[in-house]
C-alpha cells in the first residue's frame, strides 16, 4: 500500500487551480472526479497533485499526466488491468469482517 503523499490539493483547498496548470491543454476539472467508472467514483481513487498537470492514484501509486487527454486519462487509468489488479489485492487483504 503506498504512503500518503504530502502534495496532494483538496478541493476546499485555498490552492489556485489556475496557477498550478496555468498554460496547458487540458487543465484540472474537479468534475472530473464525479464520473463513475468500472463501478467506481474516480475521487475514490484520484487525488489532486500540487504541481501543474499531475494527478495521483491513491490505489496504485501512481502519478497519472492529464495535460494531453483531460479525464481520459483517469478513465483509462482506472480501466486498466493494472489498476484492477491492484483493487483486487486490495480487497482480498483489507476485506472488512462479514464482507464477501
């Protein structure tokens, strides 16, 4: 399981957004993290870096570059084999007592 990460932005967070991804393609959207995929709300897994078009997966420990592709990134992230394995060992480790 990765360590917790000391650069991550929250949403209340008093960080300009602006500032941080001032000049690229694709700049953070937090409604980004409102899409459902593979079953899974992206903010469940994705947090904020603070630094200009980073993002992190809090499941794999990954740093994901969004500048390019937007959230196309996130979903493709989270879709990938990778990802899902990691979700799987996840929960067959930490699974709470009386879940199957």
């Amino acid at each position: 399981m990765s360590c917790v990460r000391a650069d991550i932005v929250t949403r209340s967070a008093s960080v300009d957004m602006r500032m941080i991804d001032k000049g690229i393609k694709n700049p953070w959207r937090w409604e980004w993290l409102e899409k459902k995929v593979e079953s899974i709300h992206l903010n469940e897994c994705i947090r904020k870096l603070n630094k200009c078009s980073a993002c992190y997966c809090v499941v794999c420990g990954k740093e994901l570059m969004y500048s390019s592709k937007g959230s196309i990134v996130l979903v493709r992230h989270v879709k990938s084999v990778k990802h899902g394995s990691f979700l799987k060992s996840r929960k067959d480790n930490f699974a709470l007592p009386g879940e199957l």
